[in-house]
C-alpha cells in the first residue's frame, strides 16, 4: 500500500499503511501538520481524522507499529516503555488501529521534545 512520511522535529519515519479504514481515513487527510507531545517513550500528535476503533486495536503496541489513537484523534508512535507500562512493553492510553508499520528505526524518536513541528505526507 502506499508509503508515508513522518517528520518529526528532525526525525524522519518512512512507514508503509496497511489496508485498513483508518489508514484510508489518514490517507484522505495528508498533509497533516502538528505539534509533537510525548508521554514516555511514546511521541503522538493531533490530526484532523477521525476513525472507530477497528477489530484487533490495541493498547500494547511492537516498536515500529504506527498507531491511530481515536479517543484523541491522534497518531501514536510507541517505542519504548510508556508511564502506564508494566516491564519494557509499550503500553499506549488506551486501545488504537495500527494503520502503519514504520521502515526505519523508531527509536530515533527519543530526540524528538513537546512541541517539535510534526509533518505527515505521503511519500516521493
């Protein structure tokens, strides 16, 4: 499916969408641009989608899982334990669609700081 790109302050994650409404409904949207927020090792931003929570969301997420978090209209990239995390698992606020899974290293995001532009596009 198509390729996207997030930037994140000066971090770049290429991801390739799944073929999921909440993808679709990303899709429909970019570009989107935002402000970076993190909570943990997680950075997630507002959008203007919005999407219902489809079968197999979830609040436990792999590093590089892209995710939609619909209670906050929000995409969400874990990469690292969050506040509510039990161990090193990556525990999101509460259940979201994966509607993308990134090609490049998420970890990179640790640099990224509350308030860092955010940009999603789909990719050249």
């Amino acid at each position: 499916m198509t390729e996207i790109l997030i930037t994140c302050g000066t971090v770049k994650i290429r991801a390739t969408c799944l073929d999921t409404p909440t993808a679709h409904a990303v899709l429909a949207q970019l570009p989107i641009t935002a402000a970076a927020q993190t909570w943990g090792d997680e950075v997630y931003f507002s959008t203007p989608v919005s999407a219902e929570l489809e079968a197999g969301a979830t609040a436990i997420v792999r590093a590089g899982e892209i995710a939609f978090w619909t209670q906050g209209q929000a995409i969400a990239i874990g990469f690292g334990p969050t506040p509510i995390s039990e161990g090193d698992e990556i525990r999101l606020a509460n259940p979201c669609n994966i509607f993308a899974n990134a090609l490049d290293d998420v970890t990179a995001l640790r640099s990224v700081r509350d308030g860092d532009p955010v940009s999603v596009e789909a990719a050249a």
